[in-house]
C-alpha cells in the first residue's frame, strides 16, 4: 500500500467520522425532514381533493393517501 492510498484511506475516514460525531443530531435532522416531507404530501392530496370541486368521502381520501404511498 503506498502513502498516498494510506493518506487517503485517512482523509475519507475523517471525513465520516465529522459526518456522524452526533448521532442525535442526525436522528433529529432526519426526523424534521420526514415531517416536512409530510406536511408537502398532505398539502399535495388537499390540493387534488380541492380541484376536483367535488365532496370526497374519508374512505376516497384514505385511497389518495395509499396510492401515493
């Protein structure tokens, strides 16, 4: 193995040891991007419900929401 490939073996380990030091704050991060994302697809069905000028049961919203599951 020659020092150039050890230096970078170095570099890259580094670099995920600064990309994962607090896991909490990545569970956290993931977390709140999983409620936004949320938020946008029930913003989305709402959306499709309301341009479609027409009375839509529970059970026909819960088909929206499966489909795009």
């Amino acid at each position: 193995m020659t020092v150039n490939t050890k230096i970078t073996e170095l570099i890259n380990k580094n670099k995920r040891n600064k990309l994962f030091t607090d896991r909490k704050n990545i569970s956290k991060l993931a977390k709140s991007m999983l409620n936004t994302t949320s938020v946008y697809i029930t913003m989305y069905v709402l959306s499709i419900i309301e341009d479609a000028n027409r009375d839509y049961t529970n059970e026909d919203i819960d088909k929206i929401f499966k489909t795009i599951e």
